[in-house]
C-alpha cells in the first residue's frame, strides 16, 4: 500500500494528510484480514522547484530536503500513521534502483535521443502542451508557464499505446473508480507521445548512468521509488515476493503519470505494472484547491488541537467519498464529531458502562445467541468489508455506524436504566456489549486509539488490531464475566464556532 511521495518544496497540509490516512486505514484493515501488509510513504526530493526554493531559501537542496521531509515524518507520526518504511528520493538505495530500472528499459531499446522544446510548469514539474493550458497557465496552478528547450533522453512511450490498451483490458479494476479509468483509457485512446526522461539544464537529479551530464527528470526518478522500496535492483527474491501486489494511492492530477506513464515504464523494464491504482480527487478549501500560493493551507496540527488524533482521522475518511472532490468545512467537521462521536458511539459506551455499573455490579454480561442485533451484525459487516475493498472508507464507516445506531435504538426500545437485575437485562446489556465489541475491530482502521480505549473499558484483552477477520466478526465473541469501566468521555460535544 502506497501513497505518493510528497515534495518537499512545502510543508504537509490537510490535502496531503487525507490521502496518507486514508492509506493508513486500508493499510490497517488488511492487517486485520490476516494480510501480509507492507505500507509505503515518503518524500520526492529531486528536480527543478526543490532547487529554486532552496534557492529562494539561502540553502542547499539537500538541506531543503532535509528539513521538509523531517516535517512530513512528524506528521504523520502525529496521526498515527503505521507506515512500515518512509522513503526518501536522495537516499544510496533509490539512486541504485532508478539507475538499475532505466537501465533496463535503455537496454530493451525503449529510450532514445532527442531535443525537447514545450511549455514546462515549474510546480508541476511537467510540460503541458497548448490545449492543455488555460489562458496560457497551468491548468493544475493557474500560474505562467515557461518556455524551456534541451537535449534529452527520450521514451518511447508512443509505442505502448496498444499494450496499454490491452493491460487495462486484462485487469478492468486496475484503476478505481471506473470514471478515473476511463480518464485513463481516454488520455491512451488520444495518442501518446514519447516522453522526455533526462535533463541538462539541472543537477541536482538521479544521474543517467549511460550519459554523463544527464539527469533523470524528477517524475521518472520519483515513479520508481514504489519499486526501491521493495528491493528492485537489490534484492530480486523480496521485489518477487511483493511485486506486482501494490496498490497505489494517489490525487487526480498526477492520474497521468500514474496510470499511463507508470505502466508503460513497467512494460518496458520488464515487469508486470501496479496490481491497482486509487484515484481521488483534491479535498478544497472554499471551492479552491489547497497551494502555498493561494494561502489557503490548512495543516493537521490546527485541526488536532481541537479534535483530537482520530476525531481528525475519522472526518477525513467519513466526510471525503473516495474519487470526487471534497470541500473542507470546519462547521462540518463539528457535526460529523459531535453526530457520529459524541452523540453515537460516545454516548453508547457511556449508557452502556453506566447501567453495567448500576445494575450488573460493574461486569459486563454475555449477549444473547438470538439477539435481533445479531442479524444486523451480519449485514454490517458484510457492507463493511465490500466497502473496503473498493477502497471506498466513507461507505465503510457509515456501514459500521449503522451497528452503533442499531444498538442505540435497542437500548432506547428495552430501556435497561428501567429494568431490575436478572436475565432480561444481562440479555440486553451484553448485546450492547457485543456491539461495542464489533464495531471496536471495524472501526481501528479509522480509529485506532479511540477502538483501543473502547475494547480496554469492556474489559477486554489486548487490542482490536490484534483481532483476525472475518472470524473475529462473528456475533458471540463477547464472552461476558468482565469488568467493565465507564471513564471520562470519550468525544465531549463540541460548540460550533461563532462569526466573532
């Protein structure tokens, strides 16, 4: 599991934190299924912004490198991201393996050489021809382009128009969700050129091994870091045992080199292309896409300070529908936290530890084998599961959620606060139980410290990410006989901010 590696030009914003926890959460359910997981971030260091802001900055690339990436990692540590490596563009082993990966597509006699000329965007890193501009700037950054000209080293990308055509052909959920892969498809469809992959006119890139005085353009070099990663050019048996079962996460402005560059290089080096690519589109801010230029960054640690680590994580994955663009509102971000936490799953666990507090001498009792929550257990998770394996977290939460209202209502129905001890009420109490427990496990990808804190106060061993499904789904796990301890709130209702 992968999400793209960030520039270091800029320090991470909210944009860049939704995509890193929506592949953490997937990352975490397929652990939860029994699955081999091995999660991928990091930092894109090379190419021509990265030396003019460090220009602008007084120091060094390496030195902009360094600082930024450094951000990025106490980010994402901050958001409990459990990514496995962090890698960096600069390092010893990425070099090794962009040199060994165009070293291959060289000696299969995909690349050649040529003079380049085009409108090139600095930010983008990318040359855009005339259609694709408007009013004469960048589509993705409304800014001027620039006019540059060079010798280079091509590939031959107009070549692999067919076998492309029939990859996506053989593998029709390579690209999700379908309207992204018929972007794709269309950009094929269109015809391909063949592509610039080296550069003169900078230093500070991945030198060509074949051309002293080249460098490899920075989207080339930063596309074979998903490969270094899991040991191409260095360790064959691990690259075999991991590769071609990635699956990529990325925004809907770099679909192109994903999803039709990407795969083509693969082809050409020999290698089977990404098993699935995820494509979603920008989380905007006033109907504007996120950029230093425009000023309209948010950064994750403003929005933890008032929400907290999971309430954060949960808005992003319940709030965003994977693939359209999502607009950022901080008034919404306060109604799904006090709806969905404070209200629904708060609340339960509170009614639940107080009437086992009151009535049940404080343990919790076994639910009942013929409970009407059990039915809904079923479909729950059911929903649950498809939905992350679309890679679709909004429908997985709000399938999960239906559990929590479902047992609310039982609750409100049966009125346990009202009943004497004895076994009606053991009946009703470990049924709500049983539901804390459930929804504990398939919440963690969204949750992990909130579903911990949860299945800690119901008495419970270890921790839901320790649980394997779809065993662990099954209704009756709850074995009652466990203390049960009511603590602080776990989501206190928020105010909605005022216009003062």
């Amino acid at each position: 599991m992968t999400t793209p590696i960030y520039y270091v030009n800029d320090v991470p914003h909210i944009g860049h934190a939704y995509t890193t926890v929506t592949a953490d959460a997937l990352a975490r359910w397929h652990r939860l299924l029994g699955d081999d997981v091995f999660f991928l971030t990091g930092t894109d260091e090379h190419g021509l912004k990265i030396q003019r802001t460090a220009d602008a900055n007084g120091i060094t690339p390496q030195e902009q490198a360094d600082r930024t990436s450094a951000r990025f990692r106490e980010v994402w540590e901050m958001l409990g991201i459990s990514n496995d490596d962090f890698i960096r563009t600069t390092e010893p082993r990425h070099i090794t393996s962009v040199q060994s990966f165009m070293q291959a597509i060289f000696d299969n006699g995909w690349i050649r050489k040529g003079t380049y000329s085009g409108q090139y965007c600095v930010p983008c890193e990318a040359y855009y021809n005339d259609a694709d501009l408007v009013d004469g700037n960048c589509p993705i950054h409304n800014r001027p382009v620039e006019w540059l000209e060079e010798d280079n080293w091509f590939f031959e990308l107009s070549k692999f128009e067919q076998p492309l055509l029939d990859w996506y052909a053989s593998n029709p959920g390579c690209v999700q969700p379908d309207g992204k892969r018929n972007e794709a498809l269309g950009i094929i469809r269109q015809g391909l050129e063949d592509v610039s992959v080296s550069r003169t006119s900078i230093s500070w890139g991945v030198p060509v091994p074949w051309d002293e005085g080249h460098v490899f353009y920075v989207w080339y070099d930063a596309l074979i870091n998903y490969a270094t990663a899991v040991g191409y050019g260095a360790d064959p048996e691990r690259f075999a045992e991991w590769w071609p079962a990635v699956h990529h996460l990325i925004g809907k402005d770099i679909l192109r080199f994903h999803c039709v560059y990407w795969p083509a290089m693969c082809l050409a080096a020999g290698i089977e292309p990404p098993h699935r690519i995820g494509v979603h589109g920008f989380l905007l801010v006033g109907g504007e896409k996120m950029s230093k230029t425009s000023l309209n960054q948010i950064f994750p640690a403003d929005l933890v300070t008032d929400f907290g680590v999971d309430g954060f994580r949960y808005h992003f994955l319940r709030d965003n529908p994977f693939g359209p663009d999502g607009d950022f509102s901080y008034e919404a971000m306060v109604t799904r936290f006090n709806t969905d936490l404070a209200n629904n799953l708060g609340n339960l666990l509170s009614r639940v530890a107080t009437v086992v507090g009151k009535k049940c001498d404080g343990i919790g009792p076994a639910p009942s084998p013929t409970s009407p929550l059990a039915a809904v257990s079923v479909e729950a998770y059911a929903d649950t599961a498809a939905a992350w394996a679309n890679m679709t977290p909004s429908l997985a939460l709000e399938a999960t959620w239906r559990l929590v209202r479902e047992a609310n209502a039982h609750l409100e129905i049966n009125e346990p606060w009202k009943m004497e001890p004895g076994p009606e009420l053991d009946a009703v109490m470990g049924d709500a139980l049983e539901v804390l427990r459930l929804v504990s496990i398939l919440a963690t990808p969204a949750m992990p410290d909130t579903c911990a804190e949860v299945w800690k106060r119901i008495g419970l061993p270890g921790t839901p990410g320790e649980q394997r499904l779809p065993d662990a789904a099954a209704w009756g796990g709850y074995p009652g006989g466990l203390a049960v301890d009511k603590g602080e709130a776990l989501f206190p209702r928020m105010t909605m901010p005022t216009n003062d």
